[in-house]
C-alpha cells in the first residue's frame, strides 16, 4: 500500500505530506496548543516523511511551512486559523497522531485516515457540557461564600451562558458573546437577590464570570513569551486582557441597570 501511495503522489508527495503536517498543527493551534509545539510537530513530521529543510512559521491565526525534500521537489502552504478554543481532549488527539506517524511512519494514505478520523469524531454531548457549565458556575459561587440559592442561581446562570456560547450564530463576534454572557449572568444575579430568593450577589456573579476568565489562554501566553515566541505571545496576551476587560464591562453594565447596588 504504501508504494501505491508513494507511486500515486510521487509528483506532488511533498505538498500531500506538508498538507497532513498542517492538518495535525492546524488543529493542535485551534484546540489550545502552543504555538512553539505546533512548529515543532510540523518539523517533526515532515523530517520523519524525508524533508530535507522544513521551515514553520506559527502565529496565533496564520500557519505558514515550506518543505523540501532530498530528491529536490518543494511546497509552501499557509492555513488561516479564524478560531481557536481550548480542548484538550481534541488537542491530545492530535498530538497522539504526531507521536505516532512519526515513529511508524505508516503511508501518507493511512496517516491521512488519522487526521480524518480525528476531525469526524464528536465532542461531548450537549446535555453533559450543559452539566458542566452548571456544576462549574455551582462549585465558584460555593468557593466565593455563595449560600443553597446563590448556587442554584449560580448553576441557572451557567446554563444560559451555555446556550449563548452554544447556540449563537458562528458570525457573532467572540468578544461580543463574552460581554452578552457577562451582562446575563450578572442580570440573572441581580434577580435572584432582588426577588429575595439569591443572598450574595456577589458570589453569584463570581461563580458564573469565572467561566469566562481566560485563565489558561493567559497561561498559554506567557509560555509562548518565554519561549521566545514574542509575536504570538504578546497578540494571546492582548487577547485575553480584552476578554477580561469585556467581562468586566458586562457587569458595569449590569450593575448601571440594576442602580448598582445589588451586586
């Protein structure tokens, strides 16, 4: 089998290799992968395959590599990330197929079989990713002094924050989305006290915010800083500290509606 394929796409062997090798960084990138790692599995794989030179550039929205092979065939491709995420499940299983080729270094045909069973296979389902949003926002407001009802509260919250992140059109901008979640979660906050059912406002409105701090994507920055990825560091950085500016406007927002006082 593996002549076949190396006889098929023996004219453009290299441009199918380096298109595998984007698919796997492609989707570390997009799942929260580092950008020095997405660099470094790109060589790795095309190195393993007989790339003689292999020059990656990886910043946080553009992939760009070019290889060449011993017997002197070339490729250069680019791929544009518009979203990345944080899954490290997806992550994880991207990262076992680079393991893998790379040490068995099966046909391109195979290793094309990987990458596409990969990208067919589904996420949780929806009602466990609900649970997990709900018990999530729950656990912070019971850690932030929440009482029974701000953590049911906190818990209801959470669930409409997921069908916002869920269910909303993929055209809606993503910081858009965070000041809309925001704004709900400290309005629903601001209800439940008011309607005597919630007693902390506060704990609530910190138990369902927390699921938006960009906690690991600010860890990822300053990783990819002191590796010496200075670009790609310093945009991930600047795009968290506007994420948690918009958080925060969200519930400027909320308290100005509600007179400021109830949460």
């Amino acid at each position: 089998m593996e002549t076949k394929v190396i006889n098929t796409y023996k004219d453009v062997f290299a441009e199918y290799l380096l298109c595998l090798a984007l698919d796997v960084g492609e989707g570390m990138l997009k799942n929260g992968g580092e950008v020095s790692r997405v660099e470094d599995t790109i060589e790795r794989i095309c190195y393993s395959y007989g790339a003689s030179h292999v020059e990656v550039f990886t910043i946080v929205s553009v992939i760009h590599a070019s290889i060449r092979m011993e017997d002197g065939t070339y490729s250069s491709q680019m791929r544009r990330v518009r979203t990345t995420s944080m899954n490290l499940a997806r992550l994880e299983q991207f990262n076992a197929i680079s393991r893998k080729v790379c040490s068995e270094k099966p046909a391109l045909a195979v290793f094309d079989g990987y990458v596409q069973d990969v990208k067919l296979t589904k996420g949780y389902p929806v009602w466990l990713q609900l649970l997990a949003w709900a018990v999530a926002a729950g656990a912070f407001a019971v850690f932030y002094g929440g009482a029974l009802f701000d953590t049911l509260a906190a818990m209801f919250a959470g669930c409409v924050m997921f069908c916002v992140e869920h269910y909303s059109s993929k055209r809606i901008n993503g910081i858009a989305k965070t000041v809309f979640s925001s704004l709900l979660a400290s309005l629903i906050a601001g209800a439940f006290v008011l309607l005597g059912i919630g007693q902390d406002g506060g704990a609530i409105v910190m138990g369902t915010i927390m699921l938006l701090v960009p906690g690991m994507a600010i860890g990822t920055a300053v990783r990819d800083l002191f590796c010496g990825d200075i670009l790609s560091g310093s945009m991930k950085l600047l795009q968290a500290c506007l994420t948690a500016l918009m958080i925060a406007f969200g519930y400027i927002l909320a308290a100005t509606i509600l007179g400021g006082g109830v949460i």
